[in-house]
C-alpha cells in the first residue's frame, strides 16, 4: 500500500516505521526544519523497546508535494489538531478520489474540516492508545503497546476501514474496527477536557489539583457539559464511568505526577494548545445548540489568554 | 471619641494615626504579633506624605480583650474578609448598645456577619478610596489623599452615620455621607471581582491580561454575573461604565502592570485570598437567588484550588 504520513512526530513517526516495516511504500510528511533534515539526511532513528534500529523512508515539506503527485492508497494524518487544515491543502495532491484518509488527531470537529477535502465515504476516524516520544530531531523512543480503534463516518466506507484495519494488524498496530468510534472520540476528549485545561491554568501536575477539595466539583461541571453537547449529536457519555477514570489518574503512584500534555505544550514549550478543539470545540458546538457551556468557555478563553501573555507560537 | 481599630494592618493604622492625632482615645487590635510587640515598644512609626512621625497608641491582641472592658463608641473593622467573624468574637466585650460599627472592608456580605453580634441601627457600611502601605512590622506609609463613603443601613442608624462622617472631617479622612452606599459596595465589589481573580490565575499583571483578546469577554461575562446578583438585592449596577472603569486601569502608563492585591496575596505572599467575598460571593448568592454564575464559581473554585496547591496560608 502507498501510505503517506501527513504529520511525522513522534506518533507519526511509529505508525510510519511499523508500516514502513509490514512492508509497506511509506512516505512521510511534515514541516519541523530540523527533523526532516535530520530524516532526510540519517534516516529515522528509533528506539524500539530498548532496540535501536534506523529506517530510511522518504520525507517531504509540506510544500513540496508537487501537483502532478500520484494518489495515495491511505494518508494517515497526525498533525497538531490547529495544523489540519493547512496540511490537508497541502497535500490536496495526494488526495485521489479512491485515497482513504485516517485521521487520529485527538479532539473534536476534525470531521468537518476533512470533509472540505475528502469525500465521506474515504473518511475514517479513529483514537489511539499507543504512545511515542521524541528524543531529538529524526530520533524517536517507541517504548510500550497500543491499540488503534477506527470506523468509517459514512456507511458507504465500512470496507475502507475494514481495510485498514487489516493493514494495521499486519503492521502490529493492533487495529480494531469500532461499532461506535463516536463514542470513543467523545470520551478521549472529555478525559482530555477535565485535566488539560486546568492543570494548565494552575500549573499544577495531576496529583496537586487532585488534591484539592476543587477537583471534583470543577471535573464533574466540565464533564457535564461535555455530556449535555455530546447528547446533542447523538452520543450519550457516561459521566459517571468517566469521572471514576479521571479520578484514578491523581494517583502519584500511577501517572499522577505527571503534567497533562497540554501543560507540556503551552508552560514548558511554550507552544499554542489545541484548546479549541478540546474544552473550546464543545463551547462552540454547545452556542451552536443552544446548550450552556461556561466552564469550557471560560476555560477555553483563560487558556487563550495565557497562550497571547507568554507569546506561545 | 473612643475608636478602635480592630485590624490595625496598613489601612487600619493609617485611621489610627489620624484619628489619635484629632485628639480621640484611639486604641488599636491586630493579631500580626511582630507588628503589634513593635508598636506595643516603639509606637507606630508613620511617613505621611514624606514626614515620618511615631504615635504612641495602645495595641492589643484580640485574645487581650477583658470581658470587663468598657465599650467602645465606635469600632472600625479593618481585617480581611475572612478574619472579620474572630474579630468581632473577640472583641465582644467592646461591643455596647450604643457602640457604633463602622466596616470598611473589600467585598460583599460583610452585614450579615456583622449583624450577628451588633443591632442593625448601629451598623454602618463604607468604602473608602484611601490608601496606606506597609513597610514593616510598626512602619507604615500613607501617601495621597482619599475619601470615605458611609452610609447607616438601618434608617434609625442615620444618625450615628453623620456623626462618624463629621469625625472622619475633623481628624482630614474626608468622610462622605451616601445616599446609596449599598451601591458603591457593590460597584467595589464588582471592579475587584475582574481583574483580582483572573490576574491571579493567569499570574499576569494588569495590562498583560488588558492585552489579550480574552480580556473583555472575560471581564463582561463577570460584571453580567455581578449585576444579575445584584439587582436581586435592588442595587442596578451600570455594567458599561464598570467595563470602561476597568478597560481604563489597562494603561501600562497608569495602574497597568500592577498586580491586583489579590495576586501580591496568594502568588507573592502565598497567603490566602478574599476571593469567597468577592467573586465566591456571588456565586453564593448568586445559588441561593436561582440566578446562574458559573464564570464567578469557576474562578472561586480556580482560586481555591491555587491557593490548595501553594499551601497559601
């Protein structure tokens, strides 16, 4: 299969080297300078499990996928969720007609902005539960397991996503086809909506907030409001079973320490957040339908704002 | 006239020394130990405009006063919010039938607790626009002038109100009688309830927050909540001339990179903040009247959570 790799982080890069592997014609694409020179130049460096092996695949700029560019048979994207849209004009190209398209982007929305480029029926959405790190530019730790949980947004395309799910499995990618992948889209971004934001806002890693009498109150407003717009397109998330998983993550036994990703993104790297469509996409989708929603607004404009006064790019 | 301060902080010695000077029997409480031992053996040591003077005064701690004293003919309450309840506890033995009470302090609410120890005819609410800053324990300096605004909130309390306004006249503090004090308050209340809460979570000073393109959303959504709330209570807040009021301290050239008091408390002081007075208020108030306030509960569970996470104190 010609499979390209519309944004070739650290999670891009593992799909792209187990595919690569499988035996796939795999082309990576992504626009960081230093890591597609590094690619470019050495190959991509991985650490697999404590093994360390090296894997020449092409890589390109977004910029350079000239116009006359033959179709892919999948483009898998895995670009930052604000980068969506200017990755899929760029590689309007590789875009044929029969060219399915798997998105795993974490957050909501990404449907529609696939929609404007990709037919339905070659839309398939899906989450991931496998992890990847960087290590340096063209230097990737792929360390653990995961699955990969798709489905097909239009009936027309069950075959494309059962295809593709094959085409994981035969790459160790663990692919299952989802009866309800909505649901699980919507979950991922609820977990997402509760710690993200706030321990951004607090500085706080997950076992500090989970300490406070707060926690509970501000995770369960947050959670509802996810449930109420969910409900609103036709997904009913359970906020009880959610809540339980978040609240067993304050464990500083477990990954309590840690800082959500979102923390890692705007206070460490100092780097723009996908608020917008995590706790931002349900304020906007709950103006929408008339739906309140102000913990997510007033989240999503607290977020904003520290983004413009620590000059996050 | 008999006075007492009770909190004798920046604010409450600045009254002290001024109305000492006017030739009333002034005794001060406070329960800040160092400054209290420095007063108890140097005097207040106080530079007014630039002239540095030591005013001999009495100073007890609260747990000092006798049950046998004799009641004072009025009590200025200058603690914070949340000290305001030990306070008027302790100094029960002051309270008389005819001793006045006179709250200065920031944020709403402050007449329920003080009515629970003093009959509502000798209660009477103000704000002031004086300032007064510390130095050191005994050491404070009181630059610029400011006013008093004071209004009884009994009718029979008219009287006692006019009487502080003339002796707050004779010792220079500019006592104002209002017509409609209950307003200024909550106009006070309302103007700290912008910028305090959201600089401090933000950690960001005036004019960093005015930059952003989140700021008037923010601060909207907030003076709405404080004017729904208050018109419960009959007082009509003019919500456009609030945001001018506040859209006017952005200027970096005026107040603009200060931090607002409630910041300097929690983030450079690691004290605990009035935010259950302020903003915490409304949402309380704002539940029991059936009257939505989510953007004033999140930043009080926000503000909460903060100060959990720095064992503010």
């Amino acid at each position: 299969m010609r499979i390209v790799i519309a944004g070739a982080g650290a999670m891009g890069s593992r799909f792209g080297v187990m595919l690569h592997h499988a035996g796939n014609d795999v082309v990576l694409i992504d626009k960081w300078r230093e890591h597609v020179e590094a690619i470019k130049k050495n190959g991509l460096s991985a650490n697999i499990n404590g093994q360390r092996s090296t894997t020449r695949m092409p890589i390109f700029y977004p910029d350079e996928i000239a116009s006359n560019s033959t179709p892919a048979d999948l483009i898998i994207v895995f670009t930052k969720a604000m980068q969506l849209e200017d990755m899929l004009q760029s590689i309007k190209p590789l875009l044929g007609s029969e060219t399915m398209v798997l998105c795993l982007l974490n957050g909501l929305g990404h449907e529609d902005t696939l929609a404007r480029y990709v037919p339905k029926k070659n839309i398939v959405l899906g989450i991931t539960m496998w992890t990847a790190g960087l290590e340096g530019p063209g230097k990737v730790k792929l360390f653990g397991t995961g699955e990969v949980e798709l489905q097909n947004i239009d009936a027309e395309g069950e075959k494309h996503a059962k295809k593709i799910v094959a085409e994981l499995r035969n790459a160790g990618l663990n692919g299952v086809y989802s009866s309800n992948v909505k649901y699980s889209v919507w979950r991922k971004a609820c977990v997402n909506g509760t710690l993200n934001s706030t321990c951004t806002i607090l500085n706080a890693n997950i076992s500090e907030l989970g300490a406070t009498t707060e926690a509970i109150p501000i995770l369960k407003a947050i959670i509802s409001e996810f449930a109420a717009v969910a409900a609103k397109e036709h997904v009913i998330l359970d906020q009880k079973e959610i809540l339980q998983h978040v609240v067993e993550t304050f464990d500083p036994n477990g990954i309590g320490l840690h800082y959500p990703s979102m923390h890692q993104d705007l206070i460490k790297n100092n780097r723009l957040t996908e608020i917008d469509y995590i706790n931002g996409a349900v304020a906007r989708k709950g103006a929408a339908y008339g739906v309140p929603t102000p913990y997510c607004a007033l989240l999503t404009e607290l977020i904003h704002a520290k983004e413009q006064i620590l000059k996050a790019k």
